[in-house]
C-alpha cells in the first residue's frame, strides 16, 4: 500500500503512468491489492485493468461503481474499450450492458462496429480514432488543429496523417516527419503534386486476415495501417502496438497448443476447468503410453535374458523424443510466421532429415562406445548405434511431416502434433531397438 501511495504522491497526475502501478500492484497479495486498486486514478482504470493479468480483473470490476467503470472504458481508445467489454461481459453479463448504456453514443456505436468484426478479421483490432484533412484544406490550418486534438487529449500516437475525399475515401497517408518538409502555405494537393515522393498508402480490407495484416507490418516495416471498406472508405487504423500484441498472443498460443493446452482454460482461476482440459489431454498420451509398453511386451523374453537392454531402452526413446521435438517446434514456428509456402514441404522435410541423420550417426557412435564399455556385450554397442540412427532419423522425418500434413489438411499444426510424434518415436525406438536385440545378440 505505502509503495502505491508513494508513487501516487510523488508524481504530478500527468505524469503517472499506467504500467508504473501495474507493476506494484502485482507485488501485492489479494488483500493488499483490493485495497490498493482503490487509490487508482479513474482516468487510469480501463489501462489498468487490462494491462494486469486476466486473474485480477474480477476484483478491480467487483470494487468499482458502474458509473467509475464507464468513465473509465471511455478513457480508452476504441480497440482497448472492445477488449475491456468483452472481458466484462465475461465477467457479468448484467453490469456489462449496464456499463454499456452508461456510455455516450459515439462510443457505443464504435464497440458496436468494431465488434461486428469475426476475431480473425482486421476490423475486430482496429482503432475508429483516425486523424484526417481534405487534399485542399492549407497544412498549417490541419497542423493548428492536429495541435488542439493533441493538448487535448483526443488523440494518442498519432503517425500517419490520412488525406481523404469529403465522402471520407483515401486517397494518401503521409508520414509526420514527411509532413515537416512541406510548403505550410500550401495545401496538401499542392504539396504532393510538387513532390517526389508517393503518399500512396499501404492498406488493409476491414474483412482481410489478421494474420496478413501482421505479415505486411514485417514486409513493410509499417508503424500504422490504415483500415478501409470494400469501396475505400476510411473507418480506421492498426498500429504496430497492436500487432505486438497480436504477435505475442498467437506465440502464447502455440506454445500452449504443443504442450496440448488451451491458452484461455490456463489463464483461468478455475482449477477444476484447467484440471479437466489437460486431465482429457494426459489421458490420450496414457493410451499411447500403453501402445508403446505393449510394443516392449512382445520382447519381454528377449529382455529377461539381456538386462541391460532395460537400462538402455530409454535412452533410444528419449533422443528420439527430443530430436523429434526440435524439428516439430522449428517447422511449426516457420508455418505460423508463412515461412513455408505449399511447394516448399520437401526442402523442409530433406533439410531436417539431413540434420537427423547427422546427428543420429554422431550419437550411434557415442552411445555405441559407451554401450561397449559399460556392459562388455558382444555387439550390444552395434544393436543401440542402429537403433539410435534410425530413431533419429525417423523423429526429423515425422517431426517435419506432421505439422506440413496437418496444414494441408487445414488443421491448426501445434494441435496434436506433439501426441502424435511422440507415439512414433517412443514406438520406433523401442521396436527398432529391441527388435534388433532380438536379431543379433539372442
């Protein structure tokens, strides 16, 4: 609480920033925090409670009057009050529309327009708050103007300036510091006509992918994306904060998907909800377990008479799972950033079986060595090398093939691939191991 309040006292109110007390309020514990989440300015509320992780947002929403938290989704800009709704109504669906009605009907009719949007769609991540001026107004009168929405605070990073028709089509996008070149005297028809430099900007559908608005930031190098309709009409704008945003949530995602979790059950507080997803999870990784102890069932003759077979068996299947690993995560990281197109599957699949194969014979003949050494069986150390060579060998085939496979069949390539791969390599290594055990040294 003192840490709070000492920061709150010695900073001038234009100076508090969001994140600063985000950061001390995840030092506190649940009494603590719902103490402290009182002394937090309005204004900083909405930033707040959508900065801190989704754990802590019932209890701000719980502490505040309906009329504290329409002020404070006001404060926000547009994509950042969608985001602060839709948590809410999660929350509680009741106090969600009564926050709803409470707010003025500019803001209103943005939610609205913003969440008409599917989650993959541009338009569900954009920003209605656009600056804008006409090819024939003077650019030192849009300048004194962009200079009072500024003090005022009615807009926020603000990069681009976007030239429009009256009937609010694009037409160009200049960049600030572009903008600093120009006759002021001027208009902007006039400046762009006398310049050699193309404002054509570089736009994106309200309706087109996400995920390709993300590439053409990276191509492009881009800090803001103007958003348009079908017929050119101007209705927002994506900024590069937001795509980091979008970047990290599709990564968190991913990871999540591999380790077969659902990123929305895992940020829950519910252990019985986390519990149950990953309990149906582990309970199709038992059955593979099972397909690959009933694989070393069928050797058990072979594994009575050689008892070092048993202490060496897991080794197999351990590289195997891990090289396998490795490719899986690399070629599914490459799918999700485009970095594979459709005809480029057998230079992935050559590269990384290569890779498996030079690492397998690397360690075929460590093992083998060692194998030789530690158990002074005649050919032990021949039988491990084979079957580490062909399990690795195996693991950077599927690990590629699997993913490649699933994004032909239009399947998400994080979902399942994991299960899959390791039933393979577990079931490989074991057979190929104990296989060739039972050829050679019975």
């Amino acid at each position: 609480m003192h840490l709070l309040k000492n920061y709150l006292n010695s900073h001038d109110e234009q100076e508090i920033h969001f994140s600063e007390i985000v950061s001390i309020l995840k030092q506190y514990d649940e009494e603590k925090f719902s103490e402290a989440i009182k002394l937090i300015p309005k204004n900083l509320l909405g930033d707040i409670a959508l900065e801190l992780p989704d754990r802590y947002f019932d209890d701000m929403v719980e502490s505040f009057a309906i009329h504290d938290l329409a002020t404070a989704v006001g404060e926000l800009e547009s994509d950042d009050q969608v985001s602060f709704m839709q948590e809410l109504h999660e929350h509680d669906e009741e106090k969600a529309s009564l926050v709803f009605d409470k707010l003025d009907h500019q803001d209103q009719k943005e939610i609205t327009l913003i969440q008409s949007y599917d989650e993959d769609e541009a338009g569900a991540y954009m920003q209605t708050e656009v600056f804008t001026a006409f090819e024939n107004e003077i650019v030192y009168d849009v300048i004194a103007r962009f200079s009072k929405l500024k003090k005022s605070n009615e807009l926020e990073n603000v990069h681009n300036l976007f030239i429009t028709t009256k009937h609010n089509k694009l037409i160009h996008s200049i960049d600030l510091d572009d903008l600093l070149t120009f006759n002021f005297k001027e208009t902007f028809h006039e400046n762009i006509e006398n310049s050699e430099l193309k404002y054509e900007p570089i736009v994106a559908l309200d309706r087109d992918d996400i995920r390709d608005v993300v590439n053409s930031f990276q191509e492009y190098d881009l800090f803001v994306m103007p958003i348009i309709t079908i017929d050119g009409t101007l209705i927002g704008r994506i900024t590069s904060d937001d795509i980091v945003d979008i970047i990290n949530e599709h990564a968190t995602e991913q990871m999540y998907r591999l380790a077969g979790l659902n990123d929305d059950t895992e940020e829950d507080e519910e252990i019985l909800k986390s519990g149950k997803k990953r309990a149906s999870w582990l309970g199709l990784n038992l059955m593979t377990a099972i397909g690959a102890s009933l694989i070393i069932s069928l050797f058990s003759e072979t594994l009575d008479s050689i008892v070092a077979l048993a202490i060496l068996m897991p080794i197999v299947a351990s590289m195997g799972g891990n090289a396998g690993t490795q490719t899986l995560t690399v070629v599914v990281r490459q799918l999700a950033l485009g970095d594979i197109s459709s005809d480029d599957a057998s230079r992935i699949i050559k590269k990384e079986v290569s890779i498996s194969l030079l690492n397998g014979l690397l360690f075929a003949i460590i093992i083998g060595v060692i194998a030789s050494l530690w158990f002074n069986i005649e050919n032990l150390g021949l039988v491990i090398a084979l079957s580490m060579l062909i399990n690795l060998f195996m693991a950077g085939f599927f690990g590629a093939t699997i993913p490649l496979f699933l994004k032909k069949m239009d399947i998400d390539p994080a979902i399942g691939s994991t299960v899959i791969l390791t039933t393979v390599t577990d079931m490989v290594g074991f057979f190929s191991f104990l296989g060739l055990a039972t050829l050679i040294l019975i």
